[in-house]
C-alpha cells in the first residue's frame, strides 16, 4: 500500500493532482482543503495518501495531514458514502467542523454538503460519533462550542456553506460571547467583505 508521498507537484486540476516521484506521475485525488494548501507547480509536495481498490478501478486518494486521511477513511467505512462524497465533506468542511458536527449531530451542517442529503448525513452521524468519541483526539480536534450553530444559522440566511466556514473560523475562540454575539460578529465579517 502506498501511505505518502514524497515529490514534484507537476499538475493541478479542480480535483486531482500529478505528483512526480522518480520519474513516475501519480495521479492524486485531492479535497480541496488539500489542494489549497499545497505550493504550485514544481514545489515538493508530501501528502498522506490512501490506495482506493475498487473491483472496475484503482484510485490513489491524498491528504495535507494524517487526520484527513483519518476521516477519509471513517467516511468511507459508512454505507452509501463514497470516496466522492467523502472529498466533498473535507472539500467544504474543515476537520475541525467535521468532527463537531458528527459529535454534537449537527445533521443541518453536513446535510448542505452538495452531494451529501438528509439520509446520508444522518447515517454519517449515527455511524461515527460513537467512534469518534471513543478517539480522545476528536474531542480536541472539535471546534469551540456553538461554532456548528453559527455555520448553520448563516447557511440558513443564504450564505454559502464556505463563507460560513471562512467567517467563523476567524472569530474570536472566547468562551464568553453567546451565539447571538458570535452570529453578529460573523454576519459584520461577511458585511464587510
């Protein structure tokens, strides 16, 4: 199995990347939270990979950090989500948010992943959340408290499920502010933009 790798960013499209290693060019699916993170063409690049072996086709699938991977991995194992739909959930939402929505089973927030319905986000919940609890470092991972709610009361006023993402994770981690002041300081960020 190949677990990373190590070389040459030679292409990036909207959803994968060519990486030179040796000579060689391995194709890479990436989430997009990965590809914003790497340099552009011919940096070095290292990437946690998965090797997808599928009975019609062999996809290698890559991540910036091993707790990505991780989470590729537990979508994966969840009947009736895909390696699509499992990019699509890192590609619109950050580990961090992730992991707070399946542990405080905020469905809304993952329900408005595109390609993700009501059904399936449930079924994510219900399936992970127990094991994510069991793993000390998700607990952790999870964003401060009401952030899911935040994302979720600006996704419910139109925003896009990314500005929500992108306004929230700028606010201030102080445990004082209630969700209300946390929404006003989200809804001023996004003003102002």
């Amino acid at each position: 199995m190949i677990a990373t790798l190590e070389g040459i960013l030679l292409y990036r499209g909207v959803d994968s990347i060519i990486v030179s290693v040796s000579g060689i060019g391995f194709q890479i699916y990436v989430p997009g939270s990965t590809l914003s993170q790497l340099g552009a063409i011919n940096d070095k690049v290292f990437l946690h990979t998965y090797l997808h072996v599928k009975e019609d086709s062999i996809s290698l699938y890559g991540f910036a950090s091993s707790q990505e991977l991780t989470l590729f991995k537990r979508f994966i194992s969840v009947s009736g989500v895909g390696a699509k739909i499992a990019l699509a959930l890192l590609s619109s939402l950050s580990v961090e948010q992730l992991a707070t929505a399946i542990l405080s089973g905020n469905v809304d927030l993952i329900d408005q992943v595109p390609g993700v319905g009501k059904k399936i986000a449930n079924r994510i919940v219900i399936e992970l959340k127990g094991k994510l609890e069991q793993e000390g470092e998700w607990v952790t991972v999870s964003l401060a408290q009401g952030a899911s709610d935040v994302i979720a009361a600006l996704t419910g006023l139109g925003y896009s499920l990314r500005e929500a993402t992108q306004a929230v994770s700028s606010l201030p981690s102080s445990s004082e502010l209630s969700l209300e002041d946390k929404i006003r300081m989200a809804l001023q960020q996004l003003a102002a933009r």
